[in-house]
C-alpha cells in the first residue's frame, strides 16, 4: 500500500528550518483544497490522505474519472490504521510533514527519512546548491548555454551588484514564484528592506542575471536513493512574473518540437544527460523521489539568437511537470491540454482546457 500525500507547504516549511513550522492561511487552504490532487498519479489500491475529505464535492463525476481507484482518508483515520507494510509518497519531505505523521500514527516513524537525510534534502533544496553545483556544469555543454546565479550573504554587496543593473532575487528557499523580485537599479529603501529581510531569515540571497524569456520548461526525473537517476520527461509551463500559472498536458514529441522552434533538440538532450551525471553522487544518494529542473529558453537581446538557462532551479519534490506527465501518460486528459490552478469564491480549483 502506498499513501500519498499533497503537501504545498513543503518550500517555506524548509525555509523555517523547523519541525513546527505552521504554515500560512493561504497554504493550508490550498492543501486543503488540493488534498486530492495525488489521485492523479497513484495506482489502483492506494490511499490519498486529505484535510477535508468533502474537498471533491464542488467537482463533476467526469473530473473525477480521472482519479486511480483509490481510498481518501482523513488525517484522524490514519490513526486507527495499520502502516507496518507501506510506502509513504509525499508532495515532497520535510521536517514538518515527519512530524505530522508521527503525531498521527506513530507506526509511520520507521518508514520516514531520518534527520541526516531531512538535512540533506532541505540543503540541496537550497537554491545556492544549483547555483554552485550544478548550474556550472551544465554551461560547460555549449556556448548556446547561459546562466548567472550568485549567493549573497551582505546586504551592501547586494546594493553594489544592483547598482550595475537589472537584476532578479530571490529567496533560497521559496516556489512558484514566492520569494522573488525583479529589481532596476537603483535599490530603494523599501527593496533594501526587503533584501534584508531575507538574508536575515534565510542566511542569504540568490542574485541571478534578468532575461528577456521566451519560454519557460523544466525536465523531470526520479532518483532511487543509491545513485541512479532517471529522466520522466519534459515539462512545458506558463510564468507570469516569475510565479507559475499552468502547465501543458501533451505527449512527448508535441513538447519537444515547441522547443526545437527555438533550440536545438540534439542540445536538449545532452543537458537532459549532464544532469543526470552531475546530480547521481548528490541528489541520487541523499535522495528517494521525483524532481525536476527548471530551466528558460531567453534571447539575451533584441535580435540575437536564443539560448537556453539549463538551470534555473532544482526542485527536490514533486512538480506540476510530474502532474501533467502522469496525466498524459495515463491518456484520461485530451492531448494537448492546459492545466492550472485558480482561486475562485474563496477556494483553489484544478482547471484543465482543452
């Protein structure tokens, strides 16, 4: 038996550094909202564990034949049932997700990662750890490959960088596009604040170059925890202001030529390769689960050719790439599609368009 678990929180609870991290209002309703969410990908048999077990009462009996035949429990009920034997598959791990297990059945203890792997999963989770391990690696491929990511821990050295140029920041722990700014020289008062606030909280800052962004994808792997990774697919997104919007429901060949409009697939292909060798001493040990790196394909100026950011960050838990990849793999959505998430009447929805 496998029991899954949506947990959205999971970026600002590693940014806490603390088993009893509470999350925001804003990311307990989603959860709530979402619980469900993992019915997408799970198989026949397994358990979905949700906040609100009414959560799929505003949704269509046509939505919900896109579920596994699986059985929804509430958080209460785990208490009462027998885990010795099961496999335990959250959104992704943290400190906060352990503790809420333990606390709700204490059996769950032997299943979950120790405080050792918890620790590295939250630092290679960390934006710096891309931006030092991997992100100079992959820009040794091809000079159609750019990138900049820079660490920073001094808030002078931040307004010295910013007084050069347009810049994006961002905090080392943060998703969908919380926790990152685009800032114009020069750095008000405000921003500054804002910077601050940030290196004060997490130790420091990612200062990374500004494009002109042509379009957002990311590739998806899986890691077996001894060393191999394995590559899912390619995810093809939407970003407005640096946060996600929605993702493509399509197959294979269909995301690979919207990218060979721009770039080459042969180049694709050899990033997809580097990154499985780069990341199998690191992430393939210290790590059991999917991930995906996000990446851009930019045009660094007006009329000059494209060229891909191969990294633009590691996310070291489920996406919204892995969703659409499970969606089309199991053929229950129309190929192409496009799948979002709204807010509407006070709650989240999973919105597809054909």
């Amino acid at each position: 038996m496998k029991i899954h678990i949506f947990n959205p929180d999971h970026d600002i609870a590693l940014a806490a550094g603390t088993p009893l991290f509470t999350a925001p209002r804003a990311g307990r309703q989603l959860r709530s909202d979402m619980g469900f969410l993992p019915a997408l990908w799970a198989a026949d048999g397994d358990v979905v564990v949700v906040d609100d077990i009414h959560c799929l009462d505003s949704y269509s009996p046509m939505f919900r034949e896109l579920f596994a035949n699986v059985e929804f429990v509430s958080w209460p009920q785990l208490s009462r049932m027998d885990v010795t034997d099961a496999e335990v598959d959250v959104w992704g791990w943290d400190a906060v997700i352990c503790r809420e297990l333990v606390r709700a059945n204490p059996a769950f203890a032997p299943l979950l990662p120790g405080d050792e792997q918890l620790e590295n999963i939250r630092r290679m989770s960390n934006r710096r750890f891309a931006a030092e391990n991997l992100l100079p690696r992959l820009l040794e491929i091809d000079e159609r490959l750019t990138g900049q990511a820079e660490y920073i821990d001094d808030i002078d050295a931040v307004a010295d960088r910013l007084a050069l140029g347009s810049w994006v920041l961002k905090s080392p722990w943060s998703s969908s596009g919380r926790g990152v700014r685009f800032f114009d020289k020069p750095l008000t008062a405000q921003q500054k604040g804002w910077c601050r606030n940030v290196i004060e909280q997490q130790g420091g800052i990612m200062l990374e170059s500004k494009y002109n962004n042509v379009c957002d994808f990311a590739m998806e792997f899986v890691s077996d925890g001894r060393g191999g990774i394995d590559y899912r697919g390619l995810s093809v997104f939407t970003t407005d202001g640096g946060g996600y919007t929605g993702n493509l429901v399509a197959d294979e060949k269909e995301k690979e030529e919207i990218l060979s409009e721009h770039v080459e697939a042969g180049l694709v292909y050899r990033i997809r390769d580097k990154i499985a060798d780069v990341l199998s001493a690191s992430v393939g040990r210290d790590y059991r689960g999917v991930f995906g790196v996000d990446m851009m394909i930019v045009e660094e100026a007006e009329g000059r050719a494209e060229k891909i950011v191969p990294c633009v960050e590691l996310n070291l838990r489920r996406t919204m790439g892995h969703v659409a990849l499970a969606l089309a793999e199991k053929g229950k959505v129309p190929v192409p599609s496009l799948m979002n998430i709204t807010y509407s009447g006070g709650r989240y929805f999973l919105n597809f368009t054909f």
